[in-house]
C-alpha cells in the first residue's frame, strides 16, 4: 500500500521522474528545513530515501522525515547494509544529497572517516561514482576557518557539487531548498542546453523624468527569469539581463542589470555574441524622457515631459547574432485573438525571430505582475497554439518548441 505522502509524487514537474535521491541530514540546525526540501524534491518526481547522523536525529526526528517521504529512515547501520543498497553498486541512488552539511561532515569525507550513517554512504557513493551535492551550513567563523575551506575546495577538485551557502546574520545559512531543488534537477537532467550560452532578458527598464521621478511599466520580471531557470535547468550558461524586477532571481544565475533602455540595449548588444538562444522578455520602455536637472517643482501648474524614440533590441539584435533561436514577446491590450495573431506574426517576421510569444495584459491571469499567462506562441510558419498557465509551464513549452 502506498504511503500517502507519495501523492505529490511529480505535482510540480516530471524533471526527476523515475530519479532516486539519498538525502543524508547532519547536525546543523538546518536541518529543520529537510521536510521542506525532501518534498520539494518528492514535488519535481523524485523517490526520497533519508539517511541521519545522530546529531541530526536530536534536532530533527526521523518520524518526521519518515511522514515526509513515505520512506523508512536510516538512523544506523544494520546487517542489511543500507549504505551499500542506497549508494553502492545494485539498486543504487541516482543522486547523494547532504544538506543540511556540517563542517565536521565535509571533513571527513575528505579523509576518509566512515563513523556515522551519512559519511558512510558518502564514501560510498564517491567509490561507486554517484553524482554527490552537498550543501553546507554553519556558523559564519567556522565557515571562513581556512582548514574547512581547504575541505571544500578538496571536495570540488573530486567532482563534488557544493551549493554555497547565503551569508546572513553572522552565519553561513543553508541555501533555500528550491534553489537545492533546482541544482538537483540540473545534475540529473538530460542537459540539452549544456555547454550553450542562453541569453534572457526580463523586467522593466526605467526611464528618469528628473533626479527622483522616473517612467515605467508593471512589469516583475516573473516570465523572463522563468525562462533564465528552465534555460539554467536544461544545462545552458544562462546571462540574465534585468532591469527592475519583483520577482526573487535564484542565486545561481548570473545577472547583468540593466536600469534604462539605453542600458538594456547595450548590455544586450555585448552579451549577445556567442549566444544560442536569445529570449527577449523584458518589458523595455518605448520612450526615453528629456531628463530635468534636479527636481521638478511640485508647485507647477503644468509639467510638460518630453519623450524621444528608444533604441529597440528586436530590431537590432539580428545584426548582433545571426544564428540564434531568437524568442520575441509581444505585448498588446484589448485586441482580439485574431488582431494580436497578426500583430505578433509582423513583429516576428520584421525582427527574424524563430519564435513569438503575444499576449493581450487586459485578461485576467495574463500579463504583468501575475503567477499566470495566457499566451500565443508562434512558428515563422505562421502555426501556433494558445497555452493559459504558469509561467514556469510556459518556459518549458517556449524551450520544447526550440529544441
């Protein structure tokens, strides 16, 4: 009979369907956070079998961790070998994942020490080569004593995966569970995109009327970092450039800022060579303001503003990479399905973009600031289909098209 934990099996993803995942929890306070990141897991696919040290069993009990993954724990080493069935060479786990990893764990992984359940799967699954990542967390002055650091940097040198920790209030804090998620995914995905550099664009650029006031759009960035990710997740080297964003962008990607139009177009312009896929989504401003010195007065009767053309990447961008997947976005506002198809279809073939994704932002769940789209996606051909979910889906559908 099947535990009933293991009904969300695959609720937010398939990327590590049929995946088995060891998560090993030492003594660091954490490990609170396991049943969140064990089910984060269980959420994307994947079977997760827990494996505690002592130390971890006193802050967290492996009932709990038990419930969280419909899994027996293992809290010790018995006649039936657990670590060699978890991570040796029959019925091994696809993926060892130590987090929370203390400073005292990583040190004896580097040396060989096999005195608690976890060290000893880890010894394991490096002899059997089984992908490791590890996720450290700890008291900031342990963190940056130098002999740990030399054990980390051991650690990378032997081909394991270390997900550096976020620096906060004195302490080297684990980092968040679905950025661990999302380094899991990665490891064990296909990789389709790996070793391709992906260039997106996200957000809303940000013109100045004077020193303080400035002209924008509602954009949060949420469409163009989902594609960044789901780019990240397929293996890709991902460069994000972001003007004004609401959305959280996860650490591992890295992010070029970019506040104007003007900014936005030449980071644009410098980071597109090379690239095998460029995603414009960002909500760049059409106009750029006459900029005021200093402040306008408030005591004005009448303000007049200025607004001069913006520099458009669509249409500079063929000129930058010929050979790209190019991903346009068109935004328009109480159009019909049939006046937004034609639109998008001439944006697409003025700019020679591979792809187009319109939408029309006066829908309810569609447009800026929402969890949701409701979209078109089209070919050069002309054929199309219209998709209304997450936006997360919507990346998967714009790279699956792609590819």
């Amino acid at each position: 009979m099947m535990h009933s934990s293991t009904s969300i099996i695959g609720s937010s993803g398939s990327e590590l369907a049929g995946k088995k995942i060891c998560l090993c929890i030492t003594g660091s306070v954490a490990a609170a956070n396991s049943p969140e990141l064990a089910r984060g897991l269980m959420r994307h696919g994947a079977e997760v079998f827990c494996v505690m040290s002592r130390a971890a069993q006193g802050l967290v009990g492996p009932q709990l961790m038990h419930w969280s993954t419909g899994n027996p724990v293992v809290t010790e080493l018995t006649g039936e070998c657990e670590h060699i069935s978890l991570c040796g060479t029959a019925g091994k786990s696809d993926l060892l994942l130590i987090a929370p990893c203390t400073a005292n764990t990583i040190g004896k992984m580097v040396w060989g020490i096999d005195d608690t359940p976890v060290t000893t799967c880890a010894s394991t699954a490096l002899g059997a080569k089984i992908p490791i990542v590890v996720v450290p967390a700890m008291h900031l002055s342990i963190y940056e004593n130098p002999f740990v650091a030399e054990n980390i940097a051991r650690l990378k040198k032997k081909g394991v995966q270390v997900i550096m920790p976020r620096m906060e209030e004195g302490k080297a804090k684990i980092a968040e569970s679905r950025e661990i998620v999302d380094v899991c995914i990665r490891r064990l995905a296909k990789g389709t995109l790996k070793g391709k550099k992906v260039l997106v664009t996200a957000g809303a650029t940000r013109e100045p009327i004077d020193d303080v006031r400035f002209i924008s759009n509602p954009s949060s960035g949420r469409m163009g970092i989902a594609l960044a990710r789901e780019a990240w997740l397929r293996g890709a080297d991902v460069t994000l450039i972001a003007g004004h964003t609401e959305a959280p962008v996860p650490g591992y990607l890295k992010v070029v800022r970019a506040g104007s139009a003007s900014e936005m177009h030449a980071a644009a312009r410098k980071e597109a060579k090379g690239a095998a896929v460029i995603a414009l989504a960002a909500a760049v401003g059409d106009f750029i303001a006459k900029k005021e010195k200093g402040k306008m007065s408030s005591g004005r009767k009448n303000a007049n503003i200025s607004l001069l053309p913006a520099p458009k990447i669509s249409d500079a961008v063929r000129k930058w990479n010929r050979k790209a997947g190019l991903v346009l976005f068109k935004a328009e506002s109480g159009v019909s399905d049939a006046e937004l198809k034609r639109r998008a279809l001439e944006k697409m073939r003025k700019c020679g973009a591979d792809l187009i994704v319109a939408n029309d932002v006066s829908r309810k769940g569609a447009g800026f600031g929402t969890e949701t789209n409701e979209v078109l996606i089209l070919r050069k051909n002309g054929d199309g289909a219209k998709f209304a979910e997450r936006k997360s889906g919507i990346a998967k559908k714009i790279f699956d098209l792609l590819e």
